[in-house]
C-alpha cells in the first residue's frame, strides 16, 4: 500500500495493530477521522491517553475502573457469597447485561494456554484461592468460555479447592462449545446463569 504522506502511513500503520483492523479498515478510519473537525480527532486522542494513564484494576476483583474497588465490589446490594469467575472485562460486561447474577466478580485475566506460553502464574488464580480459602465465598460460578483452555482453567481451579466447603458450579450449557461468552446473546447467556450446575457433574459429562 503506498501513501502520500508519511505521518498518514504512521496512523494506519497505528490503527492497524488493533484486533480485526487491517490495513484497508485503518486507511479507512483513518481517512474518516481526517474529514472530521479537529476537535473530535483531539478528544480522542485525549480520552485514549487519559484511560491509558489512569485506569485502575479493581483490588478485589480485578475489574478495571477508575477507583481501588469498582462499582460493582463497593455495591451492598450484591452478595458477597457468590462468586462468579470469568476472563476478561468483556465477561463482566456480558452478564451484567443479562440482569440476571447479583454476586461479585472475579477476572482471571485470561484463560491457562500452554501453546501460547500462558501458564497458571500468569493469571489471576492465586488470590481467588485465597478468597475462598478464607472461607467468605460460599458458591464459585465458573463462567469461561466452553472451549478446552477455559475447561483446562476450571480444572485447575477446581483442583486448588475441592477440599474447601464451597459449592463450586459452571453455567450451564446453553453456551455452545467453542464458543466465546462475550458473543452469546442475553437470553441465553442469562439462563445458562441461573441454570447452573455443580462442577463435579460437568467432568463427568
């Protein structure tokens, strides 16, 4: 792709290195933020740089916000008793949406992948154990993804406390295997919440 301009090619090349934006869509977007007023194009500037140096990881869950404990940890009307595992913010984001769970959250940061060099240190498993070996957490929903790295993550879990007096369930599968829960629709995400089941029967499955 050839540009005329230097710093036009430096802003594709940019906006490239985004997930699912290739080099067509940069010069795309690119070209559309150009015909803009300038003062778009500043303010998000100035709002990618202000999340950039400001966002937090919540203490407790590991949510991202923009305070110590997030809105959801620091809400009293969720119960502290359940406890719902899930991958990234973009979980988080998903069952909110269902209206349908009323515990507390805990990001694991990602799921254990041995082909991409993630192991169970890289994620954010050790202090959820020791929350639930605390013995304040009295249910442990795991809500990964149903492919073999978010089962490999559960299991580990799950090995690290089965001998603790908790009730340790897994959403249900109305979530296809394979599938990602960020793209599961509301109803069925919301239903596969309430619908949950105990995890020792899911390994039998």
């Amino acid at each position: 792709m050839e540009f005329s301009s230097k710093l036009l090619e430096r802003a594709v090349n940019e906006m490239s290195q985004l997930p699912g934006i290739g080099k067509r869509t940069a010069l795309r977007l690119v070209l559309h933020m150009l015909k803009q007023p300038k003062e778009h194009t500043v303010s998000l500037s100035l709002a990618l740089q202000s999340m950039r140096a400001n966002i937090k990881f919540c203490k407790s869950c590991n949510n991202i916000s923009d305070v110590e404990l997030c809105e959801i940890c620091s809400n009293p009307n969720r119960n502290e008793e359940i406890v719902c595992v899930v991958e990234d913010i973009r979980d988080v984001m998903a069952i909110e949406n269902t209206s349908s769970f009323k515990g507390l959250y805990h990001v694991l940061g990602g799921k254990i992948s041995p082909m991409d060099g993630i192991g169970p240190h890289d994620l954010n498993i050790e202090s959820l154990v020791k929350k639930v070996k605390e013995g304040s957490i009295k249910e442990l929903i795991f809500a990964l993804s149903s492919t073999m790295e978010g089962d490999t993550t559960n299991f580990y879990i799950f090995k690290q406390i089965q001998d603790c007096d908790i009730i340790i369930s897994t959403i249900a599968r109305g979530i296809s295997v394979g599938d990602e829960l960020e793209y599961a629709d509301e109803v069925t995400l919301g239903r596969s919440i309430l619908n949950r089941i105990p995890f020792e029967i899911n390994l039998k499955m």
